[in-house]
C-alpha cells in the first residue's frame, strides 16, 4: 500500500499574487523531482496578512480512512515551536513535514 499511487486534488482560492507564488512553489518542488534532489522546500503562511486559503484535498475514500491523529504527528518531523529551538528563521516557526514515516507505518502494519 505504501507505494500505491492515488490521485489527489488539491483546490483554493488564492490572490493572483499568491497563485503565482504557489505555482512557483510547485515549479520548483517539480524540478527537484526531476534532478532527483532531496530537499525540504516551504511556503511561508503569512497567517495575519492575506494569505488564508482554505484549501480542500479530495483523496479517496480508502485513504482518507486512514489519516488519523497518529499518522498526522508522524507527517511532522520538525517542529520549530520546540521549546529551546533557536534554529527557525529570525522569529518564525517552521514547520517540516515528509512523508518517510507514514510509509514506514503502513509497510510495516502489513
């Protein structure tokens, strides 16, 4: 299951500002598939500003029946509002997610 692919859709509205960045987003989260890159790559959501879309992430019904509150912390894997952490950029939380342990999850609950 862990290597099953699905068809997922993603919808929000956004300004045309933030279309175009999210599309530059995603241009370049594309481009580092294609050169086999790893990399963590983030938007920032400018939460007090304008940038509020509600987005709406339709998965089939097999999979979304298997989000739960387990799988979503494990998704996480670093979360700068750690008490101590001083290594997010100036004052902002980051927040890093990956999928590796989910996949991990499910191969092993075969």
């Amino acid at each position: 299951m862990a290597d099953d692919k699905v068809k997922v859709n993603v919808s929000m509205e956004l300004t045309v500002p933030q279309a175009l960045a999210m599309k530059a987003f995603f241009e370049h989260w594309n481009l580092l598939s294609r050169r086999g890159s790893s990399r963590y790559v983030g938007f920032f959501v400018d939460g007090d500003g304008d940038f509020k879309p509600n987005c709406e992430v339709e998965l089939p019904k097999e999979i979304s029946d298997l989000m739960t509150e387990e799988l979503k912390n494990m998704a996480m894997v670093y979360n700068g509002d750690d008490a101590g952490d001083k290594s997010a950029p100036s004052n902002v939380s980051l927040r890093l997610f990956d999928y590796d342990t989910i996949a991990w999850k499910l191969m092993t609950n075969k």
